[in-house]
C-alpha cells in the first residue's frame, strides 16, 4: 500500500515533468491527506531525489539519485505493464536465478528483476558475465507469451531488435546484432541476452529473458583478456550514461515490439531483425551442440532459426550455435 | 551411506533372484561388517520384506511390500540410471511440482518422483489428474538431454512409446497412442502423460516427465464424470496389478528407447510410435490455441509434429493441441 502511494506520487510527476504539484492537487489524485503527501515527498529525499519546492506553486522533481533504484526507473517509464512490478537488489549472484523463483512463484508478467552487481552473472553456454557494481544494466524480465516453444527463437530475437532500439533511443548508439542476439558495436560485444524458459510441451509459462549491457564500464573495469572481445556505451561514446533512461527505452521498445508480435506474427519483427543484423551475408564459424560448421550465413527462417550454406552449398538449418564471424 | 547400503543389498538380491545370498558373501560384496549386513535384513523385514533365512545356505527374498516404497521399485530394477535416485512421499500436491523444485536445484538425470497420491496432480492444459491413493502410478522422471528444445516434441512422444512398452511388457495389455501421448484401452484414457522443461534458447536443462497411469482403480474411484473417458489396467483386465512392477518395466523400457534416440536421432522412436498410433489415419478434431481444426490425421513429421489435412485438401502443421478422435 505506501510502495504503491509512492509509484502513483512518481507516476503523477512523470506525466507532467515540468510543472509544479501542489500538495493539495497531489492529495486529491492519490486520495491521500496532505500529510500522506508530505511524509512521501520526505522519503523520496532521503532517497537522493532533489525536489524543489515553491510556496503557493508545490513541488518539483530536480534530480533523480544517482544509483539505480526502482523509483528511478519509474519516474519517466512510459510502459503500460513492462517493468511495472519491480524486484530491485544491490548486490546479487545472478538476475536471472532469481526471475526464475519469481516466475516459477507465479510472478506477473512484467516484472523485472535487476541488480547494481551480478556476482555469478551468466551468459549462453553457462559462460561467466562480468557485472560489477553500478556499472551497467543487470537485469531479467519475466514475460508469459502464451504461444509454444517453438517460438522461443522468435522471441530471442525479438529481444535483441528491442535493445538495439531503447540503446540507439537513449544513447544515439546503434549496435549492430549478430545471432542470435550479441550486440556489437565495431565488432565487439556490448550487451549480451539469455533466454530462459519454464515451458510444457505444449506452451511457454515463462519466458525469463536476461540481458546485460556495459553501460559505464571503462577499460578498467575489465579483466584483461575481456578487452578485445568486450566493449561499453562508455567506452565506445566517451560519454557516461544514466542508466535507468537505457532501462526505461528498452523497456519501452519492447513492449511495443512484443505487442505488434502478439498481433501480427514475427514477420514485421524479422524485417526489423535483419535491418540490424551484422552476420548475414558474412562467411561464419558455426560451434553447435554436434560440431562445427563453415559458411555464409544467408538468413533467418520465418522460425528464426539461422541458414548457413556450406561450401558444397549445401544449406543447414541452425537451432543454437556460437557465432564467429570470419570476414 | 545407510541408504546406499540398503541399495547395494537390494541390488545383490535383484541380480539373483532365485539363490540364497550368505551373510558373509553379501560383507563381502557391499564391503561392511556381517552384523551390519544382518540389521539391514532385519530392517527390511520392518519395511514389510518377507526373507527366508535359512542356515549354511543364506537369505533369499519371498516378498516385497504392499506400498510402494522405494525398494520395492529398486528390488527388481535392472537400469543403469533411470530411477536409481527416488523421492518417495505418501502424500503429495503433485510429483511434477517436487520434481521441478529438485531439478531446479540440480537433481541427476533418470531421479524420479514417485508418491501414493496427488491432491492436487495436473495433466496437459493445467487439466485436474484424479490421483487416489495406493491405486495408480503417479510419478515424475527428471532428463537431462543435451538437445535444443525443438526436440521436446520427439521426447514427448518417446515417453509415450516407453510406457506402451513397459504397460505390456508388465501385464501384458498394449495401449494405443492418441497424439501426442495419450494412452488409450478401448478408446479410454489409462495414461497421461505431461511433459515440461527448464530450457533457454539454445538446449533443454532439464525435462520433467509426469506420467499418470490408472493401475488398480475400480469404477468406484473415479467421479462419475470420468467414467465414460477413463479406464484402468484392472478394469481392462479384472486383474490386480504390482505397481512397482509397471514402473520398474516403464524405467527399463524408457532407458532403452532415450539411448537409441541419443545415438540414432528420432527415426527409430517415430516407426514404434507410430506403430501404436491409434489417432493416424483417422478423421480428428483438433482444438488448439488458435481455434479447432477438422480433417484427416496424416501422420508425424521428423520434428514430431502432427499432419493435419482439412476438408479443402490443406495441410496444417500442428504443434499443440488437444485431440478428438471422431471416427
């Protein structure tokens, strides 16, 4: 009940970013007494907000804290549902392990789950993420398409389409996306999506998509044989970013993508995908699950799964794989 | 350890049935003191165990318990992993619920879940699953295939085939198969089958098979609404039947036929299966997230998805549905 006083208070000054709200006006939308109001403006204080406050005129947001906490994220998320449920941690081993609790407790579709440091963050193949602490986007976001499994590699893909546009909204960066869904910026890694599932045989229950962008991290902050393969918004811009914007965008871009793939079928989301894809076309090294394979990447099916033709043009259908392009 | 003690012992006995087992030749084999060999045989007999015991010669098994304890399954069973590691309760919510939470948390491949009930025991399309107690088989085997989730569809209908083989090879009574894997005595329901999985994108971490099979129920334990669509093995045959018997055929049958799919692909498992098909050929209805589709059952793909052909000669690719067979 206060949590959700304090995210109708953040909603209210969202909607109108530069006015001033009057104690009075904010008391009679949130259906509080003016005191209510008054202890909630102090507890976003304390919180590191800046709120400038007029007599006679109200209160205004001046600054949003530095760390990324969930009111941060609310305060100019523009979503209908995405995001709209917080699960928000300092320190944790990883985003996605605990999504995965959540929505197997029955979670809404939605929620997020997002962390300033990942301790055991995970990557595909079981492989470490770096995440430390304050310096990037941890996070895991549960949603319940109610379509079957084998849509998953379409809702991959989706993913990466949404974060290359919140990123290029929030940043003007585009990544380029290599599949199925590594952002790259000059060819190298800046954000990296885990799909998880908790699925029948006949329909997903939950999607857990995790993604990891390095937003501030400088050449410092990663280990050394990191360096050639991993990059940052930082490092690539030379600017830092706020890192909630980054969230809010992605969050935006994705709802409105999974709400056109929800209506209208993968196709306009296959489109999108290959504007942005930096693999097709490209000779590729593929590493599956049954071994190797050398060719051109030619394209992506109406499934999403990739087709690679080999050198006797011989055309394979590709499920999963490590990707590396060769030129 | 006392517990893998207990097993071992089960084990000399399995692997010789018929011969009297000395103490001093069971230390032997299991490695412990003879005394600790006798207070395991006396803890047997406590479980329910009728042994023989007679001087010079040894210990020989002449029954095993009415409940199905765990070793009543493990006394007999002639796997190598499926089954080795049991969880057994009197009372459960449902076996898949248990088995999720222990897969989650990193159980081995071929541990089951077996209990004597379900309150609150579920089938495909969350549908309630009638689970009374000390009737049926209700239990939950946790795989570990390494293989991209599009083969979820071809493991389901393994599972079927397994237990069409394991419910004949223990009664002697052969179900049919209504797609996927629903096992049908005289057009009823003796078996469900409902398979889930933890997965991301790129493979399947684990697979959760629930099977439901209808052993000793009488018409009198089902609900009255039930018993136009289901049956059971002792309605079918008017015969009693050992459980732990199924299951330990089940277990046998289901090892055997997952090595071959590993080694051999899925062409093998479809020709069984769709020898037992009872749904092939057949004029169906099938009721899917999308609306209902009539027409002619053609037959599984390699994927092992179903061939639907309408009235206007159109093939529908069908990946999840619910069957009516009409004719």
């Amino acid at each position: 009940m206060e949590n959700d006083l304090r995210t109708k208070l953040l909603q209210a000054f969202t909607e109108k970013p530069d006015e001033y709200l009057s104690g009075q006006e904010l008391a009679e939308v949130l259906g509080c007494s003016r005191t209510a109001i008054w202890k909630h403006i102090e507890e976003l204080r304390k919180d590191g907000f800046v709120l400038e406050a007029i007599r006679k005129k109200g209160y205004r947001i001046l600054e949003v804290p530095h760390k990324m906490i969930p009111d941060e994220i609310r305060y100019g998320l523009e979503t209908m549902h995405l995001g709209r449920n917080i699960h928000y941690e300092e320190t944790v081993d990883s985003t996605q392990r605990i999504a995965q609790r959540l929505a197997y407790d029955g979670a809404q579709e939605g929620t997020i789950v997002i962390a300033e440091e990942q301790l055991g963050g995970r990557g595909r193949f079981e492989r470490a993420w770096h995440s430390p602490k304050y310096k990037g986007i941890w996070m895991s976001i549960i949603l319940r398409p109610k379509v079957p499994i084998m849509q998953t590699p379409q809702l991959t893909l989706l993913m990466a389409v949404a974060a290359v546009k919140g990123i290029e909204q929030a940043t003007g960066c585009e990544p380029g996306i290599k599949w199925p869904n590594d952002l790259l910026i000059n060819g190298k890694k800046v954000s990296g999506i885990l799909t998880e599932l908790q699925a029948d045989s006949d329909r997903i229950h939950s999607l857990i998509i995790g993604i990891g962008i390095n937003v501030n991290l400088e050449p410092s902050d990663y280990p050394a044989e990191l360096l050639d393969t991993a990059t940052s918004l930082f490092i690539e811009t030379g600017k830092e970013w706020d890192r909630a914007t980054i969230v809010q965008s992605i969050l935006l871009e994705l709802e409105k993508l999974y709400t056109i793939y929800l209506d209208n079928g993968f196709y306009p989301i296959k489109l999108l995908w290959e504007s942005y894809a930096v693999s097709i076309g490209k000779r590729v090294k593929a590493t599956t699950l049954n071994g190797t394979l050398v060719g051109i990447a030619k394209g992506i099916t109406e499934q999403g799964v990739l087709l690679l033709e080999d050198d006797e043009g011989e055309i394979h259908t590709i499920y999963s794989a490590d990707i590396l392009i060769e030129s």
